[in-house]
C-alpha cells in the first residue's frame, strides 16, 4: 500500500463480493498498536462490519444521505 500510495482496499471474500474495506489506519491502529502480527493477520479479520454501497448513478444527495447514516 505505501508502495503504490493506495490508502484503502476494498476486501473480497471467498465469493468474489465485497466484505469490507482496509485502509491503512486499520492496520496501524487495530493491529500493529495492539502488538498484533502483521504476518499473521488477515485482511478480513480488519475488514470487519457489512459493507455499505451507492451505484455509480446515484444522486449525490442519495450519496450525502447514506454517508450520513
């Protein structure tokens, strides 16, 4: 991530659909500040919580409103 300069991923699960996201706060945060194994760690045990979505055709108020929630 730092290579590239990507700040967030989105993360699939075994079905190919979205499970969440990591971003690289929660690495630092919720595995390196609590003495966690990077390389034992797994992208979806960070990537926790159901993922919230907007079609690419949706209002920006749609977006506004949902963000909002």
């Amino acid at each position: 991530m730092r290579d590239l300069d990507v700040r967030a991923l989105p993360v699939c699960g075994d079905d190919d659909r979205l499970k969440g996201i990591i971003t690289d706060r929660d690495i630092v945060v919720r595995c390196l500040a609590d003495g966690g194994d990077p390389a034992a760690t797994t992208a979806g045990s960070l990537a926790d919580g159901k993922p919230v979505t907007i079609g690419a055709d949706d209002s920006v108020e749609d977006v506004l409103e949902t963000m909002s929630q």
